[in-house]
C-alpha cells in the first residue's frame, strides 16, 4: 500500500510540474522567445516538480515491480 501512496505522490508532482510548465507558455504569444521561456523556466522552482515526479514514479515502478 506504500508503494502505491509514493506512486501517486510522484504523479502527483510530475502533473503540477506539466501543468506549471504548459501555464508558462502563455507568455509566448505575449512576445517571448522559446529561450526567453527556458531561461525564465529554469529559474521557477516549480518547474522542477516534473522531473521529480517522472523520477519518484520510474524509481517506484523499476525498482519495486511486483508490488502493483
């Protein structure tokens, strides 16, 4: 059941992480560059939810296969 918990808990972050990074795009049409977007993204730290949730979810699945 704790496998399960910690799956959901990076899934979880790897959405807010997606939802945050597909928010920010909004400020392309307002006349940001696609470099302007990665330079303002890498410093937002809710960003990086999306990689640690991919990485929590794939260290659940890869590591701990037979528990689901």
């Amino acid at each position: 059941m704790g496998y399960i918990f910690l799956f959901l808990i990076g899934f979880g972050l790897a959405v807010s992480g997606g939802v945050t990074l597909i928010a920010y795009m909004n400020f392309l049409p307002a006349g940001l560059t696609w470099m302007d977007y990665f330079m303002f993204v890498k410093d937002r730290m809710e960003t990086y939810l999306l990689p640690i949730g991919l990485l929590i979810m794939s260290l659940i699945i890869y590591r701990f296969p037979n528990r689901f």
